[in-house]
C-alpha cells in the first residue's frame, strides 16, 4: 500500500479473508511440538503459521532446524527469537523444495500451515524421501465487505491480491 502511495495511486483496502484458528482449535499443533524431538525440520511458509508455530513451542524451537520460504516469514520467525537454517532462493514452495536435499528415508519434517494449501511442498518432499506431517495451524474465512467497499473495489482500475486465499 505504501509504495503504491508513492507511486501516486489511491489504493483502497479491503479484506476479504480473516485468519481464525484451525477447526481442532490448535490441538494438532500442540501435539506435534510436544514431539517436536522427533522432527529434523520444520518447514513455514506464513507468518500466520509462525506465529502459531512459536507460541505452541514454547522455547523449545532450538531442538530442531526451520525452513522458511519468504522474507516476510523469515522475518516473523526472527522477530520471535528463532532463526532460519534455510530459505530458498527464489520464495515459492517449489524452491523450498529443490533446496532441501534427498532424505534416505529416515528424516522427519512438521509443516505447521494453512488448513487448505497446495500439496507443492509436502508431495515434493515426500518424493525426496522425507516423512512429513502436515498439521493445521488456521484457517482462512471470507470477511465481511461492506456495500461502500464493494462499491469502492468495483470503480477501481485495478485490483492487487495478496495470496491466494483473498483471490477464493
């Protein structure tokens, strides 16, 4: 928003997700960082799911490696104490998945995330051998929009999404 002011547009703001706790209300999660000894690594691709990620563990992040695709994730991460052991190049889930080396078989990863994402990282990983469980941290919802946003986003000449989530 900031550097489209810049630039000289007028952006309007308009949420059309909110972020709510995943349906077991965070239970999945607390049972895997109580095991968080088991994992090689944990893989965290949202701020949102770093946040969820850090307050579950509570400390206990150092017995274990983190991945994380994004500067924006790798600073949410930091800003909690705990840094990265890897980010990929290029900040997609694919590239998170060409950086992370072929597993024999025995290596173990907890990808806390979204209660819906695409299965770019767990399929990828698993097909380089590495065990994953994925556990929900969130949830997206659609937001209420009211009759004057509406208005303001169907006069506008451009629309920007900023995931995918907004976009369903």
């Amino acid at each position: 928003v900031d550097a489209l002011r810049t630039s000289g547009a007028h952006p309007i703001e308009a949420a059309t997700i909110d972020v709510v706790d995943a349906s077991d209300g965070g239970q999945g999660l607390t049972d895997a960082v109580a095991a968080l000894h088991r994992y090689d690594w944990v893989v965290l691709t949202s701020t949102n799911a770093v946040e969820r990620y850090v307050a579950a563990a509570r400390g206990h992040t150092g017995e274990v490696r983190h991945a994380v695709v994004g500067t924006a994730t790798l600073a949410a991460l930091e800003a909690n104490g705990v840094s990265a052991d890897l980010l990929p190049d290029r900040f997609v889930g694919a590239s998170l998945v060409e950086a992370f080396s072929t597993s024999d078989g025995n290596g173990r990863v907890l990808y806390p995330s979204a209660a819906e994402t695409a299965p770019t990282i767990v399929d990828g990983l698993r097909a380089k051998g590495w065990q994953v469980d994925q556990v929900a941290t969130y949830r997206t919802v659609a937001a209420e929009v009211s009759d004057a946003q509406r208005r303001d986003v169907a006069n506008a000449d451009a629309v920007l999404f900023t995931s995918g989530s907004s976009v369903h």
